[in-house]
C-alpha cells in the first residue's frame, strides 16, 4: 500500500513511464529522423561505395536488395542467387523474412524506384523498432526510467548506425524481452528472446546470465518457463525453413564459420603483431576467438555466483556480450546497438557513457574513410592531416591511412572495454552501483529482484567453513 501510494510500486512505474512515453517515443523519433537525414547524401547518390565512404553515410539495405535478388522477386532461403561465394541470404531467418516483407511492400512502386524505396520503408520500421526498444528499456529501467529512455534515444549511435543493417530487429526483441521479464513473465520473456535468437545470433548470449542468475537465486520454475518459450518461439520460426529450404537456412551458420578476419576485429590489428597465419585459417582463426571466449564467460560465471551480493541482470548481459565481441573476428560498426540498451541499464552514468560513445563515433567515421582509401588504392592520410581535415568538418582527403584507421579500432575497442571493467567494479562493490544506492535491488530482474539468495560460493564456502570448525570444536 505504502508504495501505491508514494507512486514507487509497479503500477506507480507503469503509470510514471505512460506519461513519460510520448517524451522518450518522441526523441528516439527526432534522432531517427536526423540519422536518415545523414543518409540522404548517399541516397541521393543511389549510394554509390565511394560517395557514400566518403560522407560516412554506407547502408547494407539498399545495396542487397538487388545483391541478394530481392528485386528480381526471389524469396530469402528458399531461392539463391549467383556471383558470390554467397548463394542465399545470410541472416537468421526472421531478419530475412523482414527483408522479404518489406520486399512485398515496395512491389507497387516502379521499377527503377524500388531500391530506394526498399530502403526507406526499412528505415521507417527500423525506426518504429527503435522507438520500441526505447521505451522497452526505459521500462526496464525502473525509477531511472527517464534518464535511461534518454540515454538510448539520444546517443549518437542510434543516429549514425540505426540504418546501417537489419540489426534494429533483433535489438528492440532483446529489449521487449528484458521488459516483459521484469514484470515477472519469463514465458513471454524466453518467447520474444527466442524470435530476437531468429533475427541475429547473439541473444543467444542472454541465456547464460539468466540461467546463472536464476541458479543463485533458487529461481528454477521461472528458468525453465523462459527456457522453454525460448526454445519454442525459435523453433516455430526455424522448423519451417529447415524443412523446405535446409541448404538457406543454414547458409547463415556455414558463412559464419568460414568467414575471416573482418574490420573492426581486435585481431585486424593483431594479424599485423605476429599473428598473420591467423589471417590464413579460419580454423586457428575460430578457435582463437571462440577459446577466448569460454574463458571470459567462464569468469562471468564465477562473477555472477561468488560476488558479495548477486549481480543485476543488465550487468551480466552487458558482460557476457561485451566478452563475446572483444574477440570475435568480425565487429560492424552497427554492432554498438546490441551493447546501448544493455550499456545504460547496467550503469546509467553518463561520464563514462559518453567517453564510450566518442570511441563509437571515432570507429564509425574511421572505417568509413579507411575503406574510401582501400577502395581507392592509396595511402590514405596520416593523422595530422586527419584531424586537420576532421577540424573543418571535411573527410580527409583520400580517406585515412591503415595507422590512423587502428587508432580509430583501438578507441572503439578500450572503450568498451573499461565499460566492462567498470560494470565489474560495481559488481565487486555494490554500494557503487548507482541503481542499488538508490535503495532497488534489479528493476530488470523480474523474479530475481529481491529475491533471496539460494546458491553461491560464498554460502558454499561459509558452511563449508562452519562445518570445518564444528568438527574440530572439542566435545564437551
């Protein structure tokens, strides 16, 4: 009764983040509408690679609907195309059927229009999927639910990468699925995880944190809810595909696997230091990464059942996938829109937020001009020239050197490294944590919130210890 009344109970929240939703739905529109208008001097030059490179504006959308034959009426997975090593579209297959809807939508439209206008309805319901994952973790968010709705909707990211890829999809699903497990309905969580799995891989991540969190607090009904509307949501969109078009469907897994070292990976740099058989074999390649992997989650897991009080649910997501694109071997510029949602619930401070975004906007005009200098065969600038040209509000000149584009990976990559270095503080000392010192526990954390702990190393070691001293206590 007492939280009704002083606004601070659930229905207070949900009535709280009703009145600021118009707010918050608002700017993620106006910053959308600014990251088309970014677009517009690519499009008006039917994006072509070296104007667009040039005016840092690329998108994947227009380009593969006719690469990928949508404009020649083929369907995703179940018809393929030729003049690549590339047969079928190579997304999971809820992004390919969103490129398949809208495919249909512009069929009225000529011809000759459209390509652009493939790539304008996408950017409207990529949009409308922007606004959603807004509002979806402002929810999330609990009583900070208007510093993090801003947070998302105004970050630089959102207006430069919204429209590069289909990604938006997978991240507004990831976000609708942290909500709906914080108002403690882990099926529906699981069913809209598992449609986010369908549209891009790495929610796939998710499930660790969360069956980690639920094993530390005794949350077994909840885990396996989630676990099994996971397990079917993705089934009902994949069965499908695997059965009439298996040689599509797994276009996505195979290409996955056999792709090199892309930019923006760490081992970009590294193949320059001593690793460049690395560059050769896909295998050692693969290996690298992923081993790197199992060795970062593997300390997550030790994180999230021996730290001193159990960690919020956002921190551990931010973590587990902060773990996984340090060393993978391809990292898109767009790829920031997975981390921004779960970046502003898990520490919702803006000094480090913001010096993480300036090393988001220095990769994204980096690849950009360093892809304008490997398109056109030259050396590209050095940094003074760079920085000169950057000054006056101009690309430099022939785009950037290979020295200048590393620098540029670099920002990117310890950025978000010491993000994930300061959830891990937080973690270690939660009377750090900004969300907790406020007096919540998890606001995202549904049935975690408040919850009790059931198991952890620390209760392990504690009754192992008082076992011990029992035992060598003197009868008597």
């Amino acid at each position: 009764m007492a939280g009704a009344a002083t606004g601070t109970g659930p229905a207070g929240e949900r009535g709280r983040l009703a009145r600021l939703a118009p707010v918050l739905a608002g700017a993620a529109a106006v910053v959308c509408a600014l990251g088309w208008l970014q677009k517009q001097p690519c499009a008006s030059a039917k994006f072509d690679f070296i104007k667009t490179t040039t005016r840092a504006c690329y998108t994947d959308v227009y380009p593969l609907y006719y690469v990928r034959g949508l404009n020649d009426g083929k369907v995703p997975y179940f018809d393929s195309f030729t003049g690549s090593d590339i047969h079928h579209v190579e997304y999971p297959v809820l992004s390919g059927g969103f490129m398949q809807l809208v495919a249909w939508l512009v069929r009225p439209f000529g011809v000759d229009e459209r390509g652009m206008a493939f790539y304008n309805v996408t950017a409207l319901l990529l949009a409308v999927l922007a606004v959603v994952a807004v509002l979806a973790t402002a929810y999330a968010a609990g009583r900070r639910s208007l510093r993090a709705g801003l947070m998302v909707a105004l970050s630089p990211s959102l207006l430069l990468t919204a429209y590069i890829n289909w990604d938006l999809l997978a991240v507004a699903l990831s976000a609708l699925a942290l909500a709906a497990w914080s108002s403690r309905r882990p099926a529906l969580a699981g069913a809209l995880l598992g449609l986010a799995v369908a549209a891009k891989f790495y929610p796939l991540l998710f499930l660790g944190p969360l069956v980690l969190l639920c094993v530390r607090a005794g949350q077994w009904r909840a885990m396996g809810r989630m676990l099994a509307g996971t397990a079917g949501a993705w089934l009902v969109v994949n069965v499908p595909v695997m059965v009439f078009a298996w040689d599509g469907w797994v276009e996505f897994y195979s290409f996955s696997q056999k792709r090199g070292i892309d930019w923006g990976s760490i081992f970009f740099v590294l193949q320059d230091h001593g690793l460049s058989d690395m560059a050769a074999d896909t295998d050692q390649l693969n290996l690298a990464g992923t081993g790197t992997f199992l060795v970062l989650a593997a300390g997550i897991a030790v994180l999230a059942l021996a730290a001193p009080r159990r960690p919020r649910l956002p921190q551990l997501m931010f973590l587990v996938l902060v773990a996984f694109m340090l060393p993978n071997k391809v990292w898109s510029p767009q790829y920031v829109l997975w981390l921004l949602p779960l970046a502003v619930l898990a520490r919702p401070k803006l000094p480090a937020f913001l010096v993480w975004q300036v090393g988001e906007i220095l990769y994204f005009f980096g690849i950009w001009w360093y892809l304008l200098s490997v398109s056109l065969q030259v050396p590209g600038s050095d940094l003074s020239s760079t920085l000169s040209a950057a000054l006056h509000l101009d690309a430099p000149e022939g785009g950037i050197s290979h020295d200048v584009y590393t620098i540029a990976l670099l920002a990117r990559f310890v950025t978000v490294l010491a993000m994930a270095v300061l959830v891990v503080w937080d973690v270690l000392r939660p009377s750090g944590d900004i969300v907790r010192t406020g007096g919540e526990d998890d606001p995202a954390g549904g049935v975690l919130d408040g919850a009790d702990d059931v198991v952890s190393l620390r209760r392990w070691r504690g009754a192992r210890h008082l076992r011990t001293d029992t035992a060598a206590a003197p009868a008597g």
